[in-house]
C-alpha cells in the first residue's frame, strides 16, 4: 500500500537538507529522493544504485518499497502518482501540462510494471487565480480545452488540465481543492515572490 502525504507551511521551507532530513525521519523511511526541476519533461527512474546520484528532471518514479519520491511547488500541481508496485512523483504546472510530462509519467510507470495507478492532486493555484495573459490564455486554451475559464478572466484551470490528462491514460484520479495563493497556510509564490516550497511525497 503506498503512503502520500502533501506538506503545508507547518513543515517550513523543504529546500534545505535539514528540514529534508526531518520529513524524512517523520515518515519512516530509509531513502527521501528530491530533483532539481526546470519544468521540463524529463522522467527519471530511482532506483537502490542511483538514488544518490541528483536527478535533473520534473518527475520521479520508483519501484523500490522504502524510497520516498518528493515534488515540491509553490503554486503548480504536485501529483503523486500510486500503484501496487510502483509510484511516482510529478511537477506539473503550466509547461508541465502542455509539455507531456503527465503522459510520460504514467507510461513509465507502466513500464515498470505498473497495473491500475492511482493519482492525487495536491494543492496547487485555483482557476480563478492563475491569470495569464489573454495571448498567452488563447493559445493554451485552444490545445488544451480542459484549460479553459473564460476570455474576460483570461486564467488557467491547471488541475482540470492534467486531470484529464491523468483519465485519458485510465489512471483514477482524486483532487485535494486548495488554492495555495489564498491559503496563506500554504507557500505561494504568485502572493508574495516567496522562494519557499511545499513538498508532495510519496513511497511504496
């Protein structure tokens, strides 16, 4: 059975070893693996060989029981990623919604031997907060309907975009509805410019 958990401010800033080191310990297990994420669409395997390698990418997937795959975001949408024998752990915001790295994910996971997956989407920006420019909003909008709000707001529905992504490649999908620009409980980085993150974690 694999764990998730979606950290709030209660857990500070997850970008030092120190406080990396405390979740780790809090969830009990042996191995916690972050990436470096540059909003690519770049998935990466973790396995016992090369967990302490440091991973360039904007998904993790594993199927090794006691590592812990972690995202982190402050404002785009941690999807934690679960099946009986492998899990994984996406950033997805806007350029990870139209890039593929949804699709890429779940393939990988299949390939890992993966049956039924499981998704949660953590908390992320609201389609009422993400505005874009009208430009910006058309052109998104256009390739990805699930997108779409209205031409006046001109915002973006991330969750609703990689959602139906996420059903499209038959994975169950569940949604935690919390915007993290107007729960100040959570880091944002579109409220106040803060460089601090929330984390999503998930493990076998």
């Amino acid at each position: 059975m694999a764990r998730t958990l979606f950290t709030s401010r209660y857990f500070g800033d997850l970008k030092t070893p120190e406080s990396r080191n405390s979740l780790r310990k809090l969830l009990g297990v042996s191995e916690l693996v972050f990436m470096d994420q540059s909003h690519g669409n770049t998935v990466e395997e973790v396995t016992t060989s090369n967990l302490r390698s440091g991973f360039y990418a904007d998904a993790l997937v594993t199927s090794v029981k006691g590592i812990a795959l972690a995202v982190l975001v402050a404002d785009c949408v941690p999807i934690l990623l679960h099946s009986d024998s492998v899990v994984g752990a996406v950033h997805a915001g806007r350029k990870g919604m139209t890039n593929g790295i949804v699709g890429k994910t779940v393939s990988a996971m299949m390939g890992l031997g993966a049956g039924q997956i499981a998704a949660e989407i953590g908390p992320s920006i609201c389609a009422d907060c993400y505005q874009v420019s009208p430009e910006m909003y058309e052109a998104i909008s256009q390739d990805f309907p699930a997108s779409r709000t209205t031409s006046m707001l001109h915002a973006l529905d991330l969750r609703s975009g990689v959602r139906v992504q996420l059903e499209a490649a038959g994975v169950h999908v569940s949604q935690i509805n919390i915007c993290t620009l107007e729960n100040p409980a959570y880091f944002s980085h579109r409220r106040n410019g803060e460089s601090q993150r929330l984390a999503g974690v998930v493990s076998l």
